[in-house]
C-alpha cells in the first residue's frame, strides 16, 4: 500500500471513518481486488470512500439523510479534506 494512503486511512479512521466490511472489492481502475471501503453515516446524511490499496486510487460519495442513495464526488479534494 502506499505510504500516503495508509496515512490518508488513519486520518479517515482517526474522524470517525469505519470499514464497511473485511472484504476487499474490485477497483474500477486497475481491477485489481485492492479495494477497502470507508464509511461515515450521520443524522444529516454521509460519506463514503473507496481506497486502492494496489493503484492508490480514491474515490468517494456523499449520501443525504434518510436515503441511500449516493453520489459521486468527482472534483473531491482529499487533502483540503484531512486539514
């Protein structure tokens, strides 16, 4: 794993990020099974990321409350994030 995804991980988990569950997921852009999921529900809705641990690809989606339904953050700034 990359060294600046563990660190973007124990960020993550250090706000309140769980795991999703111990499986690992295919990722959409090397197609490695690489993939671990975070994720962060509230009252006023979520977050969810899926981290690479083979390419270092991250992804994530904000979910509203009382729904399921999630969206893709494309212009997502992991870093302004973490601050």
């Amino acid at each position: 794993m990359p060294a600046e995804l563990d660190e973007y991980e124990r960020k993550l988990r250090k706000r309140g990020f769980k795991q999703d569950d111990a499986y690992f997921h295919v990722c959409a852009t090397c197609e490695e099974k690489a993939v671990f999921r975070l994720g962060l529900q509230g009252r006023l809705g979520g977050r969810d990321f899926e981290l690479c641990s083979a390419c270092g690809k991250i992804r994530t989606w904000t979910r509203r409350a009382g729904t399921e339904e999630r969206v893709e953050d494309l212009d997502f700034d992991i870093d302004a994030f973490l601050r």
